[in-house]
C-alpha cells in the first residue's frame, strides 16, 4: 500500500484546533449502543493494554493523504468506490480471498478511472471489518436463546453457548489478523498486480449473457487500448508505472477496541485512530448524544456517516456541527443507504439540509443496505435490479438538486458466490443454494461487481 509521500502541505485541508473537553474514553460518558457484555471485566481490561501497546496498523500521515483525496472528490475531482465483504470472517484471511477482493476491486477502480476520466479515490471494507450491529442481543433457535453473533471481533458464529460469550482475546486477534491482511495488501498494491491492468486476464465471460454486451465491450476494448498506449509511450509495463493508493476502512462500533488504537503521534496534534485510514459510523449508532459521535467527534481520521431513511434533517444538520464544526474538507463523507422504494422520497430533503449548514460532504451511496430481502425460504439476498436501479436514482437526485454523487459503497467479494440475485447471468433464488458463504449480508460476485462498475460508467456518462 502506497500513498502520497508529503502530507507537509494540505493545501485543501486546512489547520484547525483540537476538539476541547476531549479524551479517547469520554464517550463512556454517553450511552453505548449495540456494545458487547463481557461476563469477564478483568480479562476484557487485560486485552485492552495489551492493544494499546501493539503497533498501529496505518499511520497518520496515510490518513491525512486520504483526507486531501476525499477533500479532492468533494470537489468534485474524483470518484470514491469503497467496497468489501459485509463482515470479514477471521478464517477467511487467506491468500486467495485477499487477493481475489483487491483485484476485483482494483479492476472495477480502473474501469472508472478509464469511464469517468478522473482518478478513484479506494477505499477496501478489510482489516478490521470485524464487528457487527444486531437488532437483537439474543438469538432464539428451537427453544433456546443466546447471545447473538456480533462479528468475529465479539464472539464466533455457531450456535453454542460457549461460541457466543463474548471474548475479549478476539481483540487481540482481530488487530493481528487485521495485520497480517494489511501486510499482504501493501505488499500486492506495491507492485505485484501487474497483470490487474492488462483486461486480457479479466474474467469477463459473463459479458457474452448481458444485454448490454457490445456497450461494455466497447468500454473494455478502449480501456485496453489506453492502457497500451500508456506502456508504448512510456516503454514500460503499465503495472509498475504507478504503484496505486490504497486505504481501509470498518465501522468503528466496538469502541472498547477502537479506543485502544486511539494514539498521539509525534508531530502531531490531536488524536488519530490508527487501527484503520476510515472508520464509519453505522446506522444503528449514529445518535447525536451516543458514544459512538462522542467518539468520532475526536479523532482526525476522515469519516464516514450512514445515512438511512429514518434520518431527519436536524439530526444530519446536528451531526455535521458536531462531528465537523469548522468545516473542513475532506472530514465527512455521507454514505446514504434508503432503499430503491424510499430515496426519491428521503433523500432531496437531506440534500437540502447538508447545503443548507455550508458544511463540504462528499455523498456516496450505499445501494446494498436498503435493499435487503428474505426468499420465501428465509435466505437474505439484494436483487442486482434494484441495488442498480437505487444508485441510478442517486445519480439523478444528486443531479436535480444541485448535488453531485461522488462514489459508491458496495458489499462485494472476488469469489464466484451466489448470494445476490440477477446481474448480467440472472441469478434466481434457485442459484443461492450453490455458493451462500455470507454469515450476514449478501454480497455482490466478481461479475456482479466488475457489471455494477460499468453500470455505474454508463450511467455517469448519460446526459440527465
Ligand atoms: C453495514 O455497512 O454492514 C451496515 C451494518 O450498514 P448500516 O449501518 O447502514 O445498516
Ligand atoms: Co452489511
């Protein structure tokens, strides 16, 4: 992972001074959602200074290189695309998964880089997308109740009692297994990936079932063709011409952990969340007087805010005064999850309120979050359909009222999983038998991903 080397001039990013009445715990002032119970405090305090003496996973200056990039898509120079698995699985840390997600992701990023003609800011769900918000504590199977999976940050997915008390050694394994996925990807980003730009290796047999075939095609041969004349030109292979920025992002929802990696570095003001580049605050935990914003409110890492349908205009205008009162560029970037039925109705009226305060944001959209179903089975899934009919919507939204969208947030995997229905191969709900690997929410295939990102390019070019 690479980034831009001087951080010594922030010409977009200006200085400001540190919050006040601020520490990493004082958001234990406030009331904590969706936080695990540990039967064991002492154990749980143990983990923690055994964390905060381990080394940070990112740095600050890599995290101020991505508030200059968001500050750059806010205006309106770049493209944001973060993207990854809904929660990652501690025993999914493996050489091919890992690889897999960074190549669909850096295949999706050049083709709109190529489609929209300006550069993606990337941003992975990885290395630390551990922990999960429930909508209960408990979970009932045939008569008997425990404590719900809360990600494998919390405790371990099957349904035993002993799997489900909450751990607190997990912390620890999160950070290193957080570690170890940080140091493969830095290692792949910084020059192994080579053939990622050369489409020839692209899976993209799918294309042949998609009515948009020759459209996309089109799309694939001029990106090739652009990628060539950049190695004639230059006399080398295009992979090593440029190593590409990568960041990380997870929703900092377990603040226990999060607190731990809350550090001062040398040089420095202010506090820093080193345990990744952009933490998120999630729906279920973004009230105005809850720990989680008290906890954001400190921290100089750029942030992320979902926003869903039940958000109202004070409570997003209120967010912003809090988590960004001096207005800087690149802090905030608001991520609208509403559901393809709901965002013609909710999102104009935000859109107003944010342009209303002056405060800068960059909005993405979330299209995965709103539009969660069950089969008739039971089987969680999103229909392709809908997940691109919401983020076409966003785009003319954003158009209509004086807006832009800047990106997009996707629930993703590299593998050739069945857990999204529809895409260029019409998956039905047949199909998610074969390959359901999720133990929370669907997720986009390699296909389905590679077609959302050309969907996003034909729809970013059509005239509104
Ligand atoms: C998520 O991103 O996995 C998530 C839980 O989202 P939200 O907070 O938007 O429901
Ligand atoms: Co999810």
């Amino acid at each position: 992972m690479t980034f831009a080397k001087s951080t010594s001039h922030h010409s977009s990013v200006q200085e400001v001074t540190a919050v006040s009445d601020w520490k990493p715990d004082t958001w234990k002032n406030f009331p904590a959602l969706q936080q695990a119970t540990y039967p064991d405090e002492d154990a749980l305090a143990a983990a923690l200074v055994e964390l905060q003496e381990l080394p940070p996973l990112v740095t600050s200056w890599e995290i101020l290189a991505l508030r200059e990039q968001i500050a750059e898509a806010q205006a309106g120079k770049r493209f944001l695309l973060q993207g990854g698995d809904c929660a990652e699985n501690f025993n999914e840390c493996s050489s091919s998964l890992i690889t897999n997600r960074l190549k669909v992701l850096l295949q999706m990023s050049l083709a709109l880089v190529h489609g929209l003609q300006m550069p993606v800011v990337r941003i992975g769900r990885f290395a630390g997308q551990y922990a999960k918000p429930r909508s209960s504590d408990v979970e009932t199977r045939d008569g008997v109740t425990l404590p719900s999976y809360r990600g494998d940050l919390v405790n371990s997915v099957e349904f035993t009692e002993q799997a489900r008390v909450p751990d607190p050694r997990r912390l620890i394994q999160a950070h290193s297994i957080s570690a170890l996925t940080m140091n493969f990807v830095r290692s792949l980003v910084d020059g192994g990936f080579a053939d990622v730009h050369h489409t020839e290796y692209w899976d993209l047999s799918w294309l042949e079932h998609s009515p948009l075939a020759d459209e996309f095609h089109k799309l694939t041969d001029s990106l090739s063709q652009s990628l060539r004349f950049m190695e004639t030109i230059t006399g080398r292979d295009v992979g090593s011409l440029r190593r590409v920025d990568f960041y990380t992002s997870h929703e900092a929802l377990h603040l226990h952990y999060e607190q731990a990696q809350t550090r001062q570095v040398p040089r420095q003001w202010g506090w820093f969340n080193l345990g990744t580049h952009f933490p998120w605050i999630g729906m279920r935990t973004a009230a105005l007087d809850g720990a989680h914003v008290e906890y954001f409110r400190g921290i100089r890492n750029p942030l992320g805010i979902k926003v869903g349908p039940g958000m109202t205009r004070d409570w997003l205008a209120g967010l912003l005064e809090v988590l960004n009162p001096q207005r800087e560029a690149g802090r905030i970037v608001l991520i609208h999850r509403m559901g393809e039925s709901k965002i013609e109705e909710h999102l104009p009226g935000l859109i107003h309120a944010v342009q209303e305060t002056g405060s800068p944001v960059l909005w993405i959209s979330d299209p995965m979050h709103g539009n969660t179903e069950s089969t008739p089975d039971g089987t969680k899934t999103r229909r392709f359909s809908k997940i691109m009919h919401e983020m076409e919507l966003a785009f003319d939204i954003h158009r209509a009222n004086n807006s832009r969208l800047g990106g997009v947030h996707l629930e993703l995997t590299g593998e050739n999983v069945t857990e999204c229905t529809g895409g260029a191969r019409d998956l039905s709900d047949h199909d998610l038998k074969r390959a359901y690997k999720s133990t929370v929410d669907p997720r986009l295939n390699y296909e389905q991903s590679l077609e959302m990102a050309m969907q996003i390019v034909r729809k970013h070019s059509q005239p509104s």
